[in-house]
C-alpha cells in the first residue's frame, strides 16, 4: 500500500514537470493495487490519470479525462476528508470547463452549453467548499475559472469583481 500512495503521491511532481511518461509508468505500477476499500488511492489514481489527460490532450479535453475527474470527485466522497473532496470538485469542474465536445471547435460557444453549465455549477460549489475550508486559494483558483467559463458562455458579470476583490485581500499574486 505505502508504494501505491508514494506514486500517487508523486504524479502531482511529473505533472508539474510536464513528465507525462512517467505519471503514465508509475499509476501503471498502482493499478493492481486498487481495492474499493481504499477511497483514497483509488481517487488519487483517477486523479493521477486527469492529470495525465490534461498533459497529454493539451487542455482539449476528452470524455475519458472528464470521467476519470468524475471518479476523482466521487471517490473523495468516501474519504470522509472535507479539503480532500474540495480539490476534486474543483478538479471536476476545470475537467468540465475545458472538455471539448467532438466535432466542436476548440473554444466554441456553439452547442456546448450542457458542459459549461455543468462547469460553472460545479466551480461554483468548489468555490464555496473552498470558502467553508477556509482555502482562499482555491476560492480564487474556483473565481477565476469561473469567470473563463462566464467568459465561455458570453456571461460575464460581476463574478470577475467578486475574483479580482478576493486575490487583492488575500494578497493571492499568482491570479491578479
């Protein structure tokens, strides 16, 4: 067990490091491992494997991706860890927010209602486990690709004063 969470563990350094190879070889090592018992290395594995998605599909995201942050955030729940779940709902809806629907544009407004409205609820809920954890980073993180999903629908009003407030009193640079 302490192997498969040292790699889950670990996905989090090759993604930041663009290392998609080897987020691929090490959640391959955690696979056999995987027990419903085990909440937690089963939502780190399908987050290791967004993650990978993400690298991979360049932020054009596929319906498998989405599904494996889906299974992320319903295997948090079981965790029974309030910060833990907050992470995978706002991994689900920043999965959503840049799912592109085959056929589609990258980027379109057209017929891709149904996911970006399903984004913005689900970013909106992030936004506001973040503010119960009291994780102001993650409220400006869930603000600020909620406004790009405002932006997406051609919505924009004043979530981005709301964003903007929130980075400036937390003193949060990385988003102003």
């Amino acid at each position: 067990h302490l192997k498969g969470h040292f790699c889950i563990s670990s996905h989090a350094v090759h993604y930041w490091r663009g290392a998609a190879d080897l987020m691929e070889d090490e959640l391959e090592l955690v696979r056999p491992q995987l027990r419903e018992s085990m909440p937690r290395l089963v939502a780190g594995f399908h987050e290791g494997l967004a993650l990978l998605g993400y690298r991979r599909e360049q932020y054009l995201l596929s319906a498998d991706t989405v599904a494996h942050a889906q299974r992320f955030h319903d295997a948090s729940v079981d965790t029974h860890d309030p910060i833990f779940h907050a992470s995978a709902v706002f991994e689900l809806g920043f999965a959503q927010l840049f799912h592109e629907e085959p056929g589609a544009m990258p980027g379109a407004t057209t017929g891709a209602g149904s996911h970006l409205r399903a984004a913005a609820a689900t970013l909106q809920r992030a936004r506001i486990l973040a503010r119960q954890n009291g994780d102001l980073p993650r409220q400006v993180r869930s603000l600020t690709y909620l406004i790009v999903c405002h932006r997406r629908m051609r919505l924009v009003d004043d979530v981005e004063a709301e964003a903007l407030r929130r980075a400036i009193v937390s003193q949060f640079d990385q988003y102003v």
